[in-house]
C-alpha cells in the first residue's frame, strides 16, 4: 500500500481526483445555466422542466467527505475488443456517479456501469480481462492512499485488500453510508440481478443485505431509468428510526427519487389509536382473513327479484329477471374487482336494452348504450343489486358483529378465533373506532379487493422476517405488475407471527417464483462478537448457517457482572466513549427511562434511535425493540435476561436478544446482575 511522500504516482492520482472535482462542477454550472425560457411550451411544461433540472443539479453535488472515486482499472484490451490483437487498453477511474470533460470525455465511471462490473468481480482466476485493479484510500475527502492488484501477474500471491479491509472496518457516526467501494462478489450479483425477477436475500448479522437491497434499487434505477420513471421505486422499512437510519444512502449515489415507508404508512387508511393482545394479532394477520373479508364484501350481492323497465321516449324496454341474474352470475364469475363490477353491471344492463332496441329495427349508438346506463331504473336496479360498500365500515362490522363475522368465517376461523378478534367494545363509527395496526390492514385488504392498488415497478421490503401473512399481501398488492427485492434473517424475527420460512412469505407477497439467495460471510460484526451470538442460533432458527465473520480484526468482547447496577452501565459507556465511532446503549424497553436518569446524572449526553449523532453527542440509547438494523461501532447490552423476559414468549425474547447482541460493527460490552440466558452459557 503506497502512501504519501513515497510514490509519485500518488501525486497523479490526486490531480485526476482535483481534475474529476472541477469537472463535476462544470457539469452543475452547465446545469444550473439553462434557460428554458424559449423551449416550454406552456407553465406545466415549464414546471416539470425546472424540477427535473432541480433534481439534476441537486444530483450533481460534490459532497467533500465523499470520495468521487474510489477504484481504478486498468483493462489489457478496451473493452469488447479483447479479441482484437493489437488492441490498446483503456483506464477507468470506477466511483458513485460518471463524470465527464468539456469534450464529453469520461473522467469518472458509474460503478453500475458494465464496463465497473469487474471492479468487483475480476479475479486472479477469472481476471476479466483486467491488468490492474487500484483501490484509494481516502482521510475524508483526501485522497492519502493506494492499493494495487495485478491480476494477470502469475507471480503475484492473492492477498486481503488492506484497504478494503479498513474501509469495512472504519468507525462511523451518523447515518448508514454507502458500500460502493467494498461490495463483494456474491453482493455484487444480487445487486446487478434483473429487474423482470424477484430476488429474497437471506443474511445474517452484518452480511450487508440491507446495503445489497439499497445499491440494487441505485442500480435498477441506472439500468432502468426511463421505465423505473414511469413506475416507480419503493423502500419498505420496519419504522422511521430505521429509515431515517438509511435515508441518505441512495442521495449519496446521485438517487433523490426513491420513495421510503413503513408497512403502517402503506395501510394508512383510518388513525391508528388503538393495540392488540399478541394472540389477536396474530389471527387478524393470518392470511385466512383475506378470504372472510372475500366473503363479507360479496355477500352484499343479491339476487335481483325483479326485471328492470327503461323509458325512452314512447317506447319501454323491459330487461326480464332471468337475464339479469344471468348478467350478474357472469360478473361473479369473471372474478374482477366488487368496484370494477359495479360499475359494469349498467353497461351490461344498457347492452341487453340495446340489443333490444337494434331487433326493432333501431341502430342505437355508444351515447344511446351511456344514456341507458345513467337511467334512473338502471341505477336503482344497481344499487339494490351490488351496492357500493365502504372498506372500513366492512371491517368494522366483521369486528363487531358477532352474527356477521360468524356467518362468513364459518369453515375459517374457529370459534375461539372469532372470539379472539371480535372487539369488546363495539365502536359507533369508523372516526370514533381505536383502530390497531392489525385492523388498518384488513381496511387495506378490503379497499384492494373493491378498487385494484396501483402496482409500481420495484419494490424493496427490508426486515421482512417481521410481516405477517396479511402484512406481506398489503407489501405485494404495491408490485404486482413489478418486481421486488426481499430483505430478512429468519433467526431475527420477533413478532409473534414472524415468518417461518421464505417460500411461506414469498407466496403470500405473491412472488413465489422468487430466488432466494443467502448471504452468510459477515463484514461488519467481529468474529468473537456473532461467534457468541450464534450460541443462540439453535435455539431460534435452528436450520440457518451461521455467519462467518471474514474480519481480521476479532473486535473487542466483553461480559461484566454489573454489581453496581446502572452505574457499572454508565461507566462501561464512558469508557466506550474514550474510543473513535459511535456508542450505542441497548436495554429492555422497560429499563430505559432508569438507564436515561443514571446517564443524565453522570451528564454523559445521548439521542434516542433515528436523532442525529454528532462529534460532541455519540451516545444512542435504543430500546431492544427499535435496534433491529442499526449499526454502532461500540455497544454496551444492558441486563440480557430483561430483554428476553420482555417479550411474549422465550422464542421471541430469545430472538430480540440475537438482533441486540449484533448490533456493533468494533465492539460489545455486555453488562448484567441477573443471571445471563442458559442458551448463551
């Protein structure tokens, strides 16, 4: 590894970096002077022009503690002439966005680029055709060292990237960043999968995925801008610590327009005011429910009793009841929308009168069929026939009415279910209803099957292993007609529906033709750290591969018995603090306001999960129930046995227990006075 002061060729590579800089901002500027004045044709044109010219500069920023390249290679041939003898080779400088010259020169090369791609796959065996790889080192936004790998040099042994091994192991505060300088191989061609297929990433602690599934909608977004566009992307987290957590990872990569969301804010229909027991939401999740609520909504459905008469003019038509019942047997029949039927069942009804009409002679036409349609009998007939129904009084009433719920779960639900899900206090309305997170995604599944949801191109679901069967329906209706990329670790799962197998989940996303693909080599937690950790893997998904931390560095460990309670926690935090890199605090949910008084007392700051870290405050005090998928360099794990005790069950406590004990990318400190888990002894 070369360093400054020993190499020239280092100078070179900083005046490339200086070169690539000013030419980024001769793009913005060239940018930033477009007159659109004379090109639009009215306001809204001009509109949409000046916001995408907005989102363009915006993604043309030069972020100063953000190298602009981070890789270097140098190819034997140029590429798609390696048969060419004689061919001249070419160099490319692989970083987040392209840069060009003022002659359209490529300065810099997208990493999703093609000719990128063996940045991160060539190999001593499979060398792509590359002579040389160069990897930098950066201090900030300085660039202070490189790294070469000659792949078609016999002589030279296959060694660890030093470089690569430090950016994965760099201490960090604030936000996720990007991984684009260290994605590995098996990462890369998860990232690079197709956008027809769907693909399930199963990875352990610290195998990236979350990463894999962010740099694989930046990617799509590259390879299918113009689709994508029309579309549209979509970011699933499990809540708004974690995407606030992740939000500035895909701007960092020059993609300002990937919506993110919870599961709650998708269902978002009525407020959410009210809980569920564990045991009813399990029911209300189950997929079962989706046919109740099938039922339910049909069964408003009935027969028509009489045949309808339509006045025009001086003539009556008369549509008999047998051809009605025909008409709505054939609706049921086609299996479309309870919306989309209602609104055919008129045109259906207009089209037997005009049949009519064209046997007596008359040549009616689509505005005669559109006026038959809107007569005052049709509507009347209709209404009474397929009335239009709400989603959430259809919910409501399931939920409060015990006859109702009975008849259409009959052969579903058992008794005791019914029982289970049924409110104790039945509301007056929906506005005055206390509605839980469970009961939102019935309304959801109830609004999809009146009126179709609108389906976008790629959908990327991260922590799925927490959805329940209903939950991953709500996620699936978002993409049938796209893709989706699935993000999970089964041994995480801690709701008390957590997904028991991917083929399960994916069927009820409707994505059972899905990969699944397995991520088990461990970047970010230290060898010592998920090797304890996996102690527990047999206990909570006994058929998972543990991961196999492929860091050199082991990590700090270490357990302490806390006799003096919170004070031996707070001092293993100080003591913590005295390194580089953030610290985070995990506890029992019901220890934290304690934990938040004793750090208060010893005036060590903190923010809670989702606030900003800074330099002067890098302490974060995460209840065990948001730390799934955050990151800190230290943490300190508070009395395991309560975060076990603080779920529903031992399965589940044991599992909130694995998410907390890998949740540092240097170092662990446990800490506790009770007795630790015999599952970890």
């Amino acid at each position: 590894m070369s360093t400054p002061g020993h190499d020239d060729p280092l100078s070179k590579e900083r005046s490339h970096l200086a070169a690539s800089r000013s030419a980024l901002r001769a793009m913005r500027e060239d940018v930033e002077s477009l007159d659109i004045t004379d090109v639009t044709a009215n306001w809204v044109n001009a509109a949409v022009l000046e916001a995408q010219i907005e989102q363009r500069i915006k993604a043309l920023a030069d972020l100063s503690e953000t190298p602009l390249f981070f890789g270097r290679l140098d190819y034997l041939h140029a590429p798609g002439a390696e048969q060419a003898e004689g061919g001249e080779g070419e160099r490319f400088y692989v970083g987040r966005r392209h840069v060009h010259d003022a002659d359209g020169d490529p300065m810099v090369i997208d990493w999703r680029a093609p000719v990128s791609q063996p940045f991160y796959r060539a190999s001593k065996k499979d060398p792509q055709d590359v002579s040389l790889r160069r990897r930098f080192g950066y201090t900030g936004g300085d660039l202070t060292a490189y790294e070469d790998e000659h792949l078609l040099d016999p002589a030279e042994a296959a060694t660890t990237s030093r470089l690569l091994q430090q950016e994965i192991e760099r201490p960090r505060v604030g936000p996720m960043r990007d991984i684009v300088a260290t994605i590995q191989p098996e990462q890369d061609e998860i990232v690079r999968a197709g956008l027809a297929g769907s693909v399930c990433v199963q990875g352990g602690p610290g195998t990236g995925k979350t990463a894999v599934g962010l740099h694989r909608v930046a990617y799509l977004l590259y390879a299918h801008r113009e689709r994508l566009a029309r579309t549209g992307t979509l970011v699933i987290g499990p809540n708004r610590s974690f995407l606030h957590y992740i939000e500035q990872v895909l701007p960092a990569l020059g993609e300002l327009t990937v919506r993110q969301a919870t599961v709650d804010d998708l269902v978002a229909h009525v407020e959410v005011r009210g809980t569920d027991e564990a045991a009813t939401a399990v029911i209300k999740g189950d997929a079962r429910m989706a046919e109740v609520l099938r039922r339910a909504l049909y069964s408003h459905v009935t027969p028509p009793a009489e045949g309808v008469v339509v006045v025009r003019g001086s003539r009556r038509w008369r549509v008999p009841v047998y051809e009605l019942e025909e008409i709505v047997r054939e609706l049921l029949a086609r299996d479309i929308r309870y919306g989309a039927a209602r609104e055919a069942l008129p045109q259906r009804i207009a089209h037997a009168v005009l049949v009519q009409m064209e046997r007596a002679g008359e040549a009616p036409d689509d505005r005669v069929q559109n006026a038959v349609a809107r007569n005052a009998a049709v509507k009347a007939l209709v209404k009474s026939v397929w009335p239009q129904v709400d989603p959430a009084r259809l919910v409501l009433r399931l939920l409060t009415d015990a006859d109702f719920l009975a008849e259409h779960a009959e052969g579903v639900l058992t008794g005791d279910e019914q029982k289970a899900v049924l409110w104790v206090k039945p509301a007056r309305s929906v506005k005055s209803a206390r509605w839980s997170p469970a009961d939102a995604v019935l309304i959801d599944e109830a609004t999809d099957l009146i009126e179709r949801t609108h389906s976008l191109g790629h959908v990327v679901l991260d922590e799925a292993q927490d959805l329940s069967p209903m939950q991953y329906r709500a996620v699936g209706r978002r993409c049938t007609t796209g893709s989706a990329t699935v993000l999970g670790d089964l041994a995480q799962g801690t709701t008390s529906w957590a997904t028991r197998s991917w083929e399960e989940a994916l069927g009820h996303l409707g994505k059972g033709e899905a990969v699944v693909e397995e991520l088990t080599a461990g970047f970010r937690v230290p060898t010592d750290v998920i090797a304890y950790a996996s102690r527990l893997l047999p206990h909570i998904a006994p058929g998972l591969t543990p991961v196999a931390s492929i860091r050199e560095n082991p990590g700090f460990f270490d357990i302490r018995t806390a006799d003096a309670g919170p004070a031996d926690v707070v001092a293993a935090c100080r003591e913590l603090l005295e390194r580089e890199g953030s610290v985070g605090l995990i506890a029992a949910d019901a220890r934290v306001p304690e934990l938040a008084a004793a750090l208060a007392a010893a005036g060590i700051g903190h923010v809670g999960p989702g606030e900003e870290t800074t330099h002067a405050t890098r302490l974060t005090l995460v209840p065990a129930s948001l730390a799934k998928g955050l990151e800190y360099d230290y943490v300190v794990l508070d009395e395991p046995q309560a975060v076990v005790d603080g779920e529903p069950d031992e399965r589940t406590g044991l599992r909130r227990l694995y998410v907390a004990l890998t949740r540092a990318v240097s170092g662990l400190v446990v800490t506790h006075t009770t007795g630790l888990p015999p599952q970890l002894t």
